[in-house]
C-alpha cells in the first residue's frame, strides 16, 4: 500500500515537471510583442499613400491577418461584456465575439495608420517578474519623426495551444484600451435597456461608422 502511494506521489510530481516544461515559452514576450508591432507597421507602410477603395480593404484585411494570431480575443470580449457574459446565450457570446473582432481590428487598423513614419522601442522590463503565463507586461516606447516619445504597454498572456503569447489588454499614452472598450459596451448595453442583441448590433454599428469617416489616407 505505502509503495502504490509512494509510486502515486512519484507520478503526480513526474506529471507537473512536464507540464511545467511544455509551458516554456520558445521566445520571450518581449521577442513576440516587438515582432507583432513590426508586422502591423510594416503592413502600414505597404499601403501609405494609397487612397483607393481596394486599398483601404486590403489593408485592412492584412491588418486583420497579422492580429488573429497575437491578440487574445476571446479574453478580452469576455472582459468587455462584464456580467453580460454570465446571463449571455452561446450564439450570443460567439456573435459578440466576432463582431468583437472585427471592431477591434477597424479601430485598430484606423488608429495606427497614423504611426507608420514612427519607430517603436521595446523598453527594459519595470516589473519583479518577468514572463510570467498569465500576465507579462511589455513596456515599449512610440518615437515620432519629430523625436516625441509615447509611453505603451502592453499585458500578454502565454497560449499554450499557439506556443506564443497573446495581447490581452494595452495602454497608450495613459489610456487604458480594455477599460475604455468595456465602458462603451457598458453605455451601449445599458441605452439597449440590457438588450444583448441590440446591443452586439449597435457596437457592430458604431465601430463600423467610425472607421469608415476615418480619414486615415492622409497623413
């Protein structure tokens, strides 16, 4: 009996340094963080100066392909909706999260396109702990051509399932974009009188509207 319990314990701790191991992250999140804003700003130079409706789709499209796999949109849709979530359908909740990600990707796509003459610096970490799985932050630094510094942060999370980390709330310049995206919901909720599929249709609607009066073509 005492060996069967012995040679238990043994396989339980066997057990947690290999899962231990499997979650080593192949590259830092400092490497993925600064690989991802590279990729956006590289997608923004391709099309810079191009002000045709075929363009601005491409664009867009090729800003969509770069984030699917650094931002972690499911976490952050569930942080937006709050309580919304728990009282949420399954359809409603994968609605949310598409039509999530498309808003995410417009305000994103329309946001940055003014970035794409400035250079982005990844700073020395100003946390105890680094790389830790569920929250890393990144500190990184905007440089316009005019030598104007920005300060942005970025919180990442290690994805076993991509072996890679993922984007799960920035702040830029002191604002904080996961709180800013859940008070919208909030206030849009609320004027949809807790509606949740109103709701879902007038955020679809409003970040739609926004990036299309986007005048981002002209810099």
């Amino acid at each position: 009996m005492r060996r069967t319990v012995i040679g238990v314990l043994l396989s339980v701790l066997l057990l947690s340094v290999q899962q231990a191991a499997a979650f080593q992250p192949t590259r830092s999140a400092e490497e993925s963080v600064s690989a991802g804003v590279q990729a956006v700003l590289s997608v923004v130079r391709k099309y810079s100066g191009d002000e045709s409706s075929q363009a601005r789709q491409q664009y867009l499209d090729e800003v969509s392909d770069v984030l699917e796999p650094v931002i972690g949109y499911a976490v952050i849709a569930r942080r937006v909706m709050g309580d919304a979530y728990n009282d949420a359908t399954r359809e409603q909740k994968i609605r949310f999260l598409e039509t999530f990600k498309r808003s995410m990707v417009n305000t994103y796509a329309g946001g940055i396109y003014a970035f794409g003459a400035y250079e982005v610096r990844v700073l020395p970490s100003q946390d105890d702990k680094k790389d830790t799985l569920r929250n890393t932050r990144v500190y990184l630094e905007v440089v316009s051509p005019e030598g104007q510094t920005y300060p942005l942060v970025q919180s990442v999370y290690y994805s076993q399932s991509s072996d890679d980390w993922k984007m799960q709330n920035a702040i830029f310049n002191g604002i904080n974009l996961g709180v800013t995206f859940r008070t919208q919901f909030e206030q849009i909720y609320d004027e949809a009188d807790n509606d949740l599929d109103k709701a879902i249709t007038e955020w679809a609607r409003i970040t739609e509207e926004a990036y299309n009066s986007t005048n981002f073509r002209n810099q």
